[in-house]
C-alpha cells in the first residue's frame, strides 16, 4: 500500500467530513434555522459543539484502538467495513446528488441571544442516528488508518475533519444570515459529485489497505 503521509491524513481528512457536511440533515437544518434568528455566528457556535462532542468521541475511540492495534484481523474488519460505507456513500453521492438546501435564501433579521447553540449543536449531533453509524464504520476505519501516523496522524485527522464542518456550516449561516446566494444547483451538484468520486476511491483504499492487516 502507498505510504501513508501526515498531508494525506489530513487532505483527505478534509474532503471526507466535507462530503458529510455537503449532505442535508437535522445538523444543516439547525444552522440554517438559527441563522436566520440569530445570524452569521450561529454557524461557527453549532459546529463548535459538533466539534467539540467529536473531540471527546475521538481521544475516546483511539484510546480503545490504542490497545487493539495488535489484533490484526479486527483492524482488518474495521478498515475492510469503513471502506465499504464510504463505497456506498459516494456511489449515492454520484448517483444522487443532493439539492443545494439554499437555493434562494431570503434576507433574515438577526435578533435574540445566541446562548445554548454550542449545545445544540451536541444534542443535534449525538441524536443523529447516521451520525452514530458513520463513526462506527467510516470514522473508526479512517482513525486506524491515521494511526499510523501516530498521535499526529490522529490530530491531523481531527483537524481536517472539523475544519471541514467549521468552513462550511459557517458558510452556510454567512449565506442565510446576509441573504446570499452562495452557489447554483449545478455547481452544488458537481461539488457533491466530486466528493462522491473521492470517497468512492478511498473506500476502496481502505478495502485494499484493510486486507492488508492479514499480510
């Protein structure tokens, strides 16, 4: 397998959490809705709390691996499984690529305290089951993967993953809270589109580099 290098940890890092964040769910929708309320701010607060409730999730998983590294046909099912859900998730990404959720945004008033949004955007997080789902296949394969590269791997994977969320969802709430369109139907698409292509190929470096562990 290609050796693994700290700049593609975090690169690819980057693309993966941001072809989840491309995807509309309750995360998305709360930052739109409390935008509109509360404005730009709204967006980096929300993801904040995703942030921080993954930090946890992280430190959590690794400390876990950390002391299963040594069982090679587990690290094998975990990387052979993540390579499989991230597969599935870009072929659904090519296939069917999501609307833009802000087509046409409407100009927004921004009023009201922005207090409890770092904690929404935990209870919004934790509460999503496919949330849950991807952590559990994509999540603990691409840590195993980030290993490698020791405890910097990891920070650089964490890092690129929220950054991910924190651009976007800031983008986003910057959209609704100034009444800007930030891009058309069509460039959303061949955004989406893209990150469906890289995660297909990742899923099946991860397949590949799973395999690898019965070397």
């Amino acid at each position: 397998m290609p050796e693994v290098t700290l700049g593609v940890i975090f690169g690819t890092s980057f693309v993966v959490g941001l072809s989840g964040a491309l995807s509309p769910g309750p995360l998305l929708a709360l930052d739109i809705r409390e935008a509109g309320r509360h404005g730009f701010w709204a967006g980096p607060l929300i993801a904040l709390g995703h942030c921080i409730l993954e930090m946890f999730l992280v430190i959590a998983l690794a400390l876990g691996l950390s002391r299963l590294l040594d069982q090679r046909p587990l690290m094998a099912a975990i990387g052979v499984l993540g390579g499989l859900f991230l597969l599935w998730l870009g072929v659904q990404m090519v296939r069917k690529p999501a609307e833009f959720p802000l087509a046409s945004v409407q100009d927004s008033k921004t009023s009201g305290a922005t207090r409890g949004l770092v904690v929404a955007g935990v209870l919004v997080s934790v509460s999503n089951p496919y949330w849950a789902l991807w952590w559990a296949t994509i999540g603990l394969g691409y840590m195993v993967w980030a290993l490698r590269g020791g405890a910097v791997g990891l920070a650089l994977f964490y890092g690129g993953h929220i950054l991910a969320d924190l651009a976007w969802y800031s983008l986003v709430s910057f959209a609704v809270a100034s009444g800007r369109r930030l891009m058309s139907d069509a460039v959303y698409h061949g955004i989406s589109i893209a990150c469906g292509v890289f995660l297909v190929l990742l899923g099946l470096y991860f397949i590949g580099s799973g395999t690898g562990f019965f070397g």
